[in-house]
C-alpha cells in the first residue's frame, strides 16, 4: 500500500468511525452561556487530535475543552506561586 493509499484509508477510517456520544454533562454550570471557538490546524494534527479522542471515546470538543482547562489551571498555579515569592 502506498503512501497516498494509507493516507486515503487512515482519512476514510476517520470519517466512517463511529462518533461517540456527547457526554451528557456539559463543562461549566448548566445556565452558562458557550461561546464558539473556530480553529484552523494542518489536517495532520487534526487527524492525529480525532483519532486520540476517538481512542478516549470522547469527542474532539470535549477533548480540546478538557485540555484548555488543565491548562488554564496549571497557569493560574503558576502565576499564583511566582506572585507569593515576590510577596
């Protein structure tokens, strides 16, 4: 199989696999209101991102909400720690 042809086939088992279920519990409280985010990745990194999700049966937006959080808090832990050694 060529490299085009893994490439079609790995594009194909992407968009014929099964999309799991949204998980019933959204991030944040029920009232709040959600904000789109629209992002532009090279179709290698999505493909790679889809296919993580895929394997941690969740969908690629909770995956990516998830990160941006843990990511936000180690940030907030940070900030916090250099401002109490500068106190």
């Amino acid at each position: 199989m060529g490299a085009a042809s893994a490439g079609e086939a790995l594009t194909e088992t992407i968009d014929q696999a099964p999309r799991p279920l949204p998980k019933t519990s959204q991030p944040g409280p029920a009232n709040q209101q959600m904000k789109r985010l629209s992002l532009q990745l090279s179709a290698s990194l999505h493909r790679e991102a889809k296919l993580a999700a895929l394997e941690d049966e969740e969908t690629l937006n909770s995956m990516v909400i998830g990160l941006l959080k843990q990511y936000l808090a180690q940030r907030r832990k940070m900030i916090q720690s250099t401002q109490q050694r500068h106190n």
